[in-house]
C-alpha cells in the first residue's frame, strides 16, 4: 500500500448523516442532519444548498439529499460512507474516543434534573464562591439571557447541564475574570472525575445590556475531559514518533493524551485558515481538527440558515485544501454525532458518522463506496494505516483503504 507523509483529518462536528439503528432509544428516531438540512433549506432559500466539491467526493451517496445527486464511480473522486457508533450515548467525547479505538459501553454519567447539592456545596467551598445560579440543564445561549445580569450583580456563577455527561459553567469574562472561571473548572474537574462525568467546560461571555451590549459566548471556551480509559490510536502514533497536532478542541477532548501539540482556534473560519496554514508548513503526520460551529453556534440553536451557511463556506475552502495536497497525503472528513437543526429540542442527534475521504494517489474508479462501517473506530484505523503503512489488528477499527485501491 502507498504509506502517507501526512492525514488531514477533520471532524465536522455535529454533521451527522442519519438516525442511528437504536436512535428511538435516545428519542432521535428520524434524526438525519444531512439530508433534514438540505430538505429544510430548500424550502427556506428557495434553492438547493450549493456543495459542489462535497457532492463530488459522493456526499449525496450517503444519504439522500434534496437537489444533491448521488454520483456513480467515475464521476467524482475520493471516497463515501458512513459509520455505526457501537458506543453508547451521542457526544463528543464517546464519539471522538470511538474515533481513537476505545468504545464506551456504559454511557458517561448525566444529570437531567441538576447536580446533587453535596457536589455543589463541596465546589462553592473549595473556590470560595457566593453561590451558583442554574443548576438545571439548559440551553447555553439561553441561559444567560435568563441569568446573566443577576451573575454580574451577585458573582455567583452560571452553572448547567444538557442531556450529554457535562458540567458547564458560564461566567463573565470581565466581571468574573477568565482566569477564575477556568480555576474554578478545573477544580469542578477532579470532582467530576470521583463521578466519571465526561466533560466540564468553561464557558465564558462578554456583553452589557444595559448599554445595549446583548450577553454572547466567545471562543475562550474551554473542555477540561475526563482522561481515555485507555491507551488510543492517537498514542499508537505518538509511540511512533509520528506527530499528531490538533486543531480546535481536539487535545481537550483527550485530555492531551497521544496528542503531540495542539493550535487552538476561533470557530471554523479560523480551523480553515490553521488548517491551509499547517498544510504549508507541517511535513509528516497527523493534522486532527474539529471544526466546531456546526454543532455550537447553529446545531444547538437549530439555526437552519446559519448551519447550511457554515456547510458552504467548508465547501468553498475544499479546493484550496486539495491543491497543497500531494500523493503522499489523505484527507478525511468525518462526524462525531448529530445535531440537526430540523429536530426538537437543543441537544445531540444519535446518527451515523458521515464518511468522505480523498487523496491524489487513489486509484479506485471514484467516488468509491466504503458502505456502512460497523464502527466510528474504523476513521482512527484508517489514518494509523495510512501513517504507518501497518493497520491495526485490534478487531475494534478496520481502515478503509483497500476500499479506495491504496
């Protein structure tokens, strides 16, 4: 097989691509990020979602999409699929974990109805806090609209939750202080590590309404993980000597483990610009981004316009990633769940991970079918084969390159 200098890996976060098999478990029957979107759009812009370069690397194969066809072998390049979730649950963590090898077959730890008070009362002494406000799962930018003056008057922090395994606190940046909001998580950390809750994560918002200035969340966010139960895909690589840089809010999500460095980034305009940016100066290994905006700014907002919009600027800046690619490079572009805007509710869809890959050195009639893959893991062994020129043989993850002749 032809081994790689470099995989350009990008997960578009939220983008799934049709209901999970067990979706009805999670209340997400009939959840299809992809082709709800394209559908709903139509009927809102009064033309089809302009995707081009996507459609040509077989993204209407995967999924019907209005005014999006299917391509046949041939006609296009790279490669489709999708992928199956054996983990449980539907959120970044067990999502990009999977991705890395490690299926999390018992779902991490919620709480739908707020925090025991014993946790709480424990956090408020440890950092010294008036008190919390919230306590309740909630939508985030809602949230502070609800309670945002009465944190800035009282300087108690905004505390939530959603239906995903997080412990989210939102606080103002100037009147709470950026440095003290992400101390204050990371002490909620090693409290949420005792009850292996997934995630906590600092969100911190500027505004004054008073003056006119509407609350808004910045990109100061901050995901503090509960660290892999067990060594990844990502550390294979590392032992490897390979380099692994991630992009976004990758290294956060595994707790900086098997990750050799990271670039953190201002929502997906900025994940482009890194990624073109690495593509010029980075010579071997592995380039993981997450572009987060179609899952926190429009997802979770079921923002139709917004999400469809977001679609079409990664669409626009393909081809410029393509042309710094070379035959010793692959791409990859996938999803860690779903958030479909056209759905109840403001939370995560369980869908499939969509599947489209693309390297000059294919050889396979394009765009070639990978089918349904039977775990999210099969990404993570992809990109080990391609770097290492040796697949796993975990019996987790399966690569897909002999699918696309390489």
């Amino acid at each position: 097989m032809t081994q790689f200098d470099r995989v350009i890996w990008i997960v578009l976060d939220g983008v799934g691509a049709g209901a999970l098999p067990d979706a009805q478990l999670y209340g997400d029957h009939g959840a299809n990020t992809l082709a709800n979107l394209a559908r709903s759009y139509f009927q809102k812009a009064n033309r089809p979602l302009a995707l081009p370069n996507l459609t040509r690397l077989g993204l209407g194969n995967i999924t019907p999409m209005d005014e999006i066809p299917p391509l046949v072998a041939g006609k296009g390049e790279g490669a489709y699929g999708r992928a199956m979730e054996l983990s449980r649950g539907k959120d970044t963590s067990s999502g990009h974990w999977e991705f890395a090898g490690l299926v999390v077959s018992k779902p991490f730890v919620t709480y739908p109805d707020g925090f025991p008070m014993e946790l709480i009362n424990r956090w408020i002494k440890e950092n010294d806090l008036p008190g919390v406000l919230g306590n309740k799962a909630a939508s985030g930018t809602e949230i502070i609209k609800e309670l945002g003056a009465e944190h800035v008057a009282s300087g108690k922090p905004i505390l939530y939750t959603s239906a995903d395994s997080v412990w989210q606190v939102a606080a103002h940046e100037e009147s709470f202080g950026l440095d003290r909001l992400y101390k204050i998580c990371l002490s909620a950390r090693k409290i949420c590590d005792e009850i292996q809750l997934g995630r906590v994560i600092a969100r911190p918002f500027v505004g004054n309404p008073p003056q006119g200035v509407p609350f808004k969340r910045t990109y100061n966010r901050k995901d503090y993980a509960l660290p892999p139960f067990a060594p990844t895909y990502l550390d294979q690589l590392t032992e490897k000597n390979i380099h692994v840089r991630g992009i976004g809010k990758i290294s956060n999500i595994y707790a900086a483990q098997g990750i050799t460095s990271n670039i953190d980034t201002h929502g997906n305009t900025d994940g482009i610009r890194e990624v073109l940016a690495q593509l010029g100066s980075f010579e071997k290994g592995l380039l993981y981004c997450n572009l987060i905006d179609f899952d926190m700014l429009f997802g979770h907002r079921r923002d139709i316009m917004g999400f469809a919009a977001a679609m079409e600027e990664f669409d626009r800046a393909l081809p410029e990633i393509k042309s710094k690619m070379t035959s010793r490079d692959l791409l990859i572009l996938c999803s860690d769940h779903g958030n479909d805007p056209t759905f109840p509710g403001t939370d995560h869809t369980r869908e499939h991970s969509l599947i489209l890959a693309y390297t000059p050195a294919q050889t396979r009639a394009a765009p070639a079918d990978l089918g349904t893959r039977g775990s999210f893991a099969d990404l993570g062994a992809t990109a080990v084969h391609a770097l290492t020129g040796v697949a796993p043989s975990d019996g987790i993850g399966k690569s897909f390159l002999p699918e696309m002749g390489l």
